[in-house]
C-alpha cells in the first residue's frame, strides 16, 4: 500500500528571464529528488520491519 502526501508549494515571483527559469528549473528538480529520497527511505525502513534488512 502506497502513502501519498500532499505538499504544497508557494512561489512568488515571475519567470522572464533564463536565470529565473533555470533556478526554478533548479528547484523542481530538487523537490523530486527530496520526494524520491524520502520514498525509498521509507521503504528501507518497511523492508527492515518486515525482516527484508539491507
């Protein structure tokens, strides 16, 4: 069974120019890196209580 979390993220700003865009790039990239972490941590953890240990 799989636990999704809702995260919401608020940005204030506009896009015009390159820099924005590859920070904002930057930070996308980096929210979906965290949240893949954070799934594969959690699913260690499952497998360790469930007797499947690294």
């Amino acid at each position: 069974m799989k636990t999704y979390y809702k995260v919401n993220i608020r940005l204030n700003g506009e896009l015009f120019n390159r820099r924005s865009k590859r920070e904002f790039d930057s930070l996308l990239f980096d929210i979906h890196d965290y949240v893949g972490l954070k799934s594969q941590i959690t699913q260690q953890k499952k497998g360790c209580l469930y007797g499947k240990g690294l």
